[in-house]
C-alpha cells in the first residue's frame, strides 16, 4: 500500500524457521489439538491415504488437511504461506511480496487476495458482504477463489458503505438501498460534500455516518461533483488519519474489488494493538464458508 510499518520490528515468529515448523503450525491451527476432522461432514473416523490424504469413513471425502480452507488456495508451501503473511501483517505490497519471496506478481496478489477474502469473511456483516449486493460471492466456485465475475447484464454492482467510528473501534457498513447514482444526486441537489480521488469518492457526515465511500466506474457522472480546495469533506477521525491516505493510494481497484480492501482496513485499524500475524494465520486457515448459505436473499 505505500504505507507499510518498518518490517524490521516485526516479532520473529519460529514458525518460520523451516518448511517442517510451517506445517505443524499450521497444522495445530487446522486441527487443534490434533483432533482430525472431515471438512464436508465433521465426521472423526478417518482413514490415511498416501501423499497426506485422508478419507472420511462416514461420507466418503477425501481430502488433505488444508481442503476447503482459504489456505488451499495459491498453491504455496507452508513455509511461504507464513512468510507472506508476516510480511503482509506489515504492509509490504504485492510487488516486495513477489520480490522477497521469489514470486510471480500474479501469484503474490493472488495469496494476498486470499488473505483479504478469509479477512472479510470474520467479518460481522461477512454474510451481507458475500451477498448480490457486492458481487463478491461470485468469486468463489465452491471452497475455490477463481475467475472475475460479472454482475446481471454485464453490470458490476457498485456498493456504497458508511465509516462508523465509536470509542477507538470502525464500523464500516454496506449501506442498503443506496446506490452511487443517488450519492451523486445528493451533492448535486442537496449539497452534499464530496471528494474524489481518481474513482474513489467519499463524502462529508451523512445520517449517522462519520462518512459515506464508495469506489465507482467510468459510469458514474464524475463532472458532477463540486469540486472544493479546503477539503471540507475530509471525515475528522481517527481512522481517516489511518485509512485515508491507504485508500487514496488503491491504484486500479474495482468496485467489487473494494468491499476487500475496506474490511481489511477495518480490521487492521481494529487490531492495531495486536499481533496480526497470528490472527492472519487463524483466518487463513478456517474453513471458507458456504455462500450460497451466507447469501440472506434466499428462501
């Protein structure tokens, strides 16, 4: 991002100290305990297979430890996965990443890209987020991250949220019911403040809301905003001191792209006293949800 903390205080973590110490740390946080499960039924009776497969008695599956988990996918050793994760707890951008790591661009962006999905999906509004309203579910073919879907007729939703700061904690909330088109109505109509930066727009207090953002397209009537020099629309808060200039410097993201780097701005904010590797691994290795049932609109 531009804005990485000095990589050289980072903790030394012993899980990276090997490829075997990698697997048995991220082993323990697959199977806690050693207690080994069936990731499509839960079932406990499995048998072993050769190359580190296992079979559920019960229903059948086989599988590896890390199936249906955000750490199978990107095709990377163990020891790699933890390595890109301490960096990424840093900051460090896709480009260090691939560089430090002996990487392709691709297959960096793509782990981090993984790391950014298991973020969103801690989040309290993680159903909401996978929903139609972002597009986001459409990732995910199965427990795989895959493809760049697109919206009903070609259409890519464009979500707006508010930024709810309270007591030292964000909440950033998918707003409903409010599309960018109406956002733009607001300025030009109803004074509204806005601000933009290259195709992120964001706004002065609206309802309840410390601000409302949203990152838009070559669609949206950008000629309409009034533009001001003193920044009157700059939100007064904490986490626009932390968030702002990390989200003026996304270069080339999508709207429905967006949703990821917002919530792991949320969460980095609201862990920022904390060890983020260590929580970056817990996430990384849960398994990934079903969307079809995080998607509220259906029966």
């Amino acid at each position: 991002m531009g804005y990485q903390n000095d990589m050289e205080s980072l903790p030394e973590e012993p899980c990276l100290a090997s490829e075997e110490a990698a697997l048995a740390h991220l082993m323990e946080h697959c199977w806690p305990g050693g207690r080994s499960f069936c990731p499509r039924c839960g079932g406990g009776r499995l048998y072993e297979l050769s190359a580190g497969r296992w079979r559920c008695a019960g229903c059948k599956y086989t599988f590896h430890p890390f199936s249906g988990r955000w750490i199978n996918n990107g095709n990377l050793t163990p020891l790699t996965w933890l390595r890109l994760l301490h960096l990424y707890a840093g900051e460090a951008t896709v480009h260090t990443l691939a560089a430090e790591l002996g990487l392709s661009y691709n297959a960096a962006y793509k782990a981090v890209t993984t790391a950014r999905f298991a973020i969103l999906a801690h989040a309290p509004d993680a159903r909401q987020l996978l929903g139609p309203e972002t597009g986001l579910g459409g990732y995910l073919k199965g427990k795989k991250l895959t493809g760049e879907p697109k919206g009903e007729g070609g259409q890519v939703p464009i979500p707006v949220f508010g930024i709810l700061e309270r007591n030292g904690w964000v909440f950033i909330d998918l707003v409903s019911g409010l599309s960018a088109e109406t956002v733009f109505h607001f300025n030009h109509n109803f004074h509204l403040r806005i601000e933009r930066s290259g195709n992120l727009v964001h706004t002065a207090p609206y309802r309840h809301y410390d601000a409302l953002v949203l990152c838009g397209d070559d669609s949206l009537p950008y000629e309409y905003i009034r533009r001001r020099a003193d920044g009157q629309a700059e939100p007064k808060s904490e986490f626009w001191k932390f968030a702002g200039g990390r989200l003026r410097a996304f270069k080339g993201v999508s709207p429905q792209r967006f949703p990821l780097y917002l919530k792991e701005l949320e969460f980095r904010f609201n862990h920022r006293r904390e060890n983020l590797f260590a929580t970056l691994v817990r996430y990384l290795c849960d398994m990934v949800p079903d969307v079809p049932e995080l998607d509220e609109s259906r029966p």
